[in-house]
C-alpha cells in the first residue's frame, strides 16, 4: 500500500484509510477489492482472529470478524 491517509475511525475504534495499490499490491490484489478499511497490524491487536497470513506472507482482514 502507498499513499495511506486516515479517513476516520471505525464505532470499535479501530483507524479508518484509504490506499492506492503498490506494484506488488496490484499484483496479488484483485482489481475489484476495495482500497478503503483498516491496517492488519492496527486490527490484530484488537481483532486478533480477524487478521491471517495469506499464502504470500500478506495480513488479510477478515471485517466479518470485526465486531
């Protein structure tokens, strides 16, 4: 991710951002997914559940866990 700017928070109080893909981020990224949420390492202290490790080594927040 580059360009990260905080937009707001969330009602749990976790940061709100929005991003533009870095080159390896459109390289894993599907085009589609938003570039709008919260930082893994920000939500695995709250929501640890939340956040995995993805295949590539890459945090990926599951926001239905986030409650």
């Amino acid at each position: 991710k580059e360009n990260i700017v905080k937009i707001g928070a969330t009602p749990r109080g976790l940061n709100l951002y929005s991003w533009d893909w870095n080159e390896k981020g459109r390289e894993i990224a599907d085009p589609l997914q938003p570039t709008v949420g919260v930082m893994a390492q920000e939500a695995m202290k709250v929501f640890p559940k939340a956040v995995t490790v993805g295949v590539d080594g890459f945090l990926r927040v599951n926001y239905g866990e986030i409650k």
